[in-house]
C-alpha cells in the first residue's frame, strides 16, 4: 500500500493499493458511513436507454459512495465496496460498486478514524515493502506450496507422491517429482523472495539442497525450519517454534497472531494467566489485569470491539486484531472471538 497523500486529522487518505494484503487492511478500516471515491465505468441512463438498455454505453468517471457494505473473501484478489452515491455525473443513478484490486487506487474520507485503524494503514504500508514469502511443507507422501500473507496461509499447489509407494524411492522418480515441484514454484519466485522449507525426516534438506544445485532458488533466499509434521500444522509448528528468533518469521503478521492465540489456550488450559469472552474479558480489562487483548478482526469491526479497545488503551494494555484467516483465529473466535492474556489472575 502507498498512502499518496494523508490527513489523519481529518480522515482524508489517497491510497493505492500495491498488493493483495493491502485488500485486508482495507476491510477492517473501511465501513459503514465512510465515503469513498474512485475511478470506475459505469453505463450512462437516459430515457431512451431504458427501453433498450443494451445500448447504454460504458463510460470511464469519478464517483464517491457513502459505504453500506465491505465485501472481502481472503486470497481472491477483490475487495467489493458498495454503496449510495454522493458525488458524480448527472445520470450515474442512485448505488454503485467498487470492486478494489492491486493497482487500484482510491480517496478515503473517514472522520473519526481511531488510532488502531490508522495503525493498520501504516502498517500495511510498511509490509508492503517486504517480500511475501513462499513456504514448501514437504514429507513422504506430498509436497504443499503456500503464500505467507498477513492474515494466513494461501494454498498455491500440491505435488503428490506417486501411487504404489512413498516419495522418490528410485532416482528417475525423484527426477519426476523435483520437476514437477521446480516448475510450480517458479510460478511464483523471484530473485530476493525467501522461501521456507519444512517438514518432518530428511526430506526438507533433500529438496533445499536440489533446489540451491539445480539454481531453481538463490541460496540465501531458502530458509529450512524443523517440524515433526506436514500440512498446514507442521508449517505452523515451524512459524512459531522454529522460526522466533528469526527476523523474517517475527515480522509475519500472523505468525504472531498464531504464537499469542497459542499462548492464551495454555494459560486456559492451566486455569491460570488467561480469560476469554466478552463478559470476562471486560472484567479483567477495567480491574487493569489485561496484558495484552486478543480480539477477532469480526469483532474489531463492531462498535463493542471499539469499545474493547478504549478501556483496553485507558488501562494501559497491549491488543492485537486476530484474522480470521489462519487456525489460531478460527480457534478464538469459538471463544467469543474476545481474550485476554492477565497480568495477574482474577481469583
């Protein structure tokens, strides 16, 4: 994301959109009562385009809407903002759509915008800046590609073992499968683009060393992290074990989220140093026992997560918005989609 021109003040932004993640941010920023302005094609009415409304043409303008509704579903590229129209050509009629994508750009009026909101631009544009990162799952029986966005894990491929036994058990059969797993990843890697490898025995430093031999990938962009599983857990356990003390996993959004959501079901599984739903969570928040509150971007979204997050400013905790996107967020939001892990104990 590019801000092109800021007034937080005020709530005025020009904002670009430079990558999918962008699209995200945008949908836990943008509601209802915002005007937003874009650029878009829309049919001109008249009188006689009614009774042959094929012939109405298409024309490019400049409209603004005061937004209804926010549309966002992850990893499909389009942020859909619909809503009455304020500002545009006569004839334009009474509601439009914007369908944002990278390469959009729009002009965002949000009076009121509260500080957590203005820090999820920034931070946006900030990660825009560096490269998202690739991850390879692999173990004897299939090799998973992933995009590590923000919000989570988005699924890119599967490369499988071939039927009547386990991966690369002949030499022309590993050809086979390296090929086939080369060919997928170089769809989406660049020079400068890391790519984390993991997965249980020895396969992971098979398939890095291939790949660093064969030139598919430089070798200082492969990063090989341990994990006693495959799929999605084995890459998570890897996120959160194996990769803290790494810079480029510390600044993965949802590798944090992952670890605190992680954190908070041991301190509820102990009975000790953690709480959750609204009702308690409010509680520990106005006693000033919050460390630090977890809450669900669905329930940030809402006036009573604004509210959470007031007190939780005033008492002098830390919070975090948790995607929906990736387990740990779907794992808290079972709870109400509202935690909190204490600073001491509330009984």
């Amino acid at each position: 994301m590019r801000l092109l021109s800021s007034d937080p003040d005020k709530g005025e932004f020009k904002i670009r959109i430079t990558d999918e993640d962008d699209l995200w941010y945008l949908y836990q920023v943008i509601g209802r009562g915002c005007v937003v302005g874009a650029q878009t094609f829309r049919k001109l009415e008249s009188r006689e385009d009614h009774v042959r409304p094929d012939n109405q043409p298409r024309v490019r303008v400049f409209l603004r809407i005061e937004v209804e509704t926010v549309e966002f579903h992850p990893f499909t590229q389009a942020l859909r903002i619909s809503g009455r129209i304020v500002e545009g050509p006569p004839d334009m009629g009474g509601h439009h759509t914007f369908n944002i994508e990278p390469g959009s750009t729009l002009e965002l009026n949000h009076p009121g915008m509260s500080t957590e909101e203005f820090a999820l631009l920034e931070e946006a544009v900030s990660s825009s800046r560096v490269p998202k990162s690739l991850a390879l799952v692999v173990d004897d029986e299939s090799a998973q590609l992933f995009k590590l966005r923000e919000y989570g894990l988005e699924p890119l491929g599967t490369i499988r073992a071939e039927p009547g036994g386990k991966m690369y058990p002949s030499a022309e059969k590993w050809e086979h499968f390296m090929k086939e797993l080369s060919e997928t990843l170089l769809h989406f890697y660049k020079k400068g683009i890391p790519v984390i490898i993991t997965g249980p025995g020895f396969f992971k430093e098979k398939v890095g060393r291939a790949l660093r031999e064969e030139g598919h990938v430089q070798s200082d962009d492969i990063l090989i992290l341990s994990s006693s599983s495959g799929g999605i857990s084995g890459l998570k356990e890897a996120l959160i074990s194996g990769g803290g003390s790494n810079d480029l996993i510390s600044r993965m959004r949802f590798a944090r989220e992952s670890s605190m959501v992680d954190k908070l079901m041991m301190c509820i599984g102990k009975g000790k140093g953690g709480t959750y739903g609204l009702k308690e969570v409010r509680r520990a928040l106005e006693m000033g026992a919050v460390d630090t509150l977890l809450i669900t971007e669905s329930v940030f979204r809402k006036d009573v997560g604004k509210e959470l997050l007031r007190i939780s400013e005033r008492m002098g905790s830390t919070h975090h918005i948790i995607s929906l996107s990736h387990e740990g967020g779907k794992m808290l939001d079972k709870l109400g989609g509202v935690g909190a892990l204490l600073r001491y104990d509330l009984h």
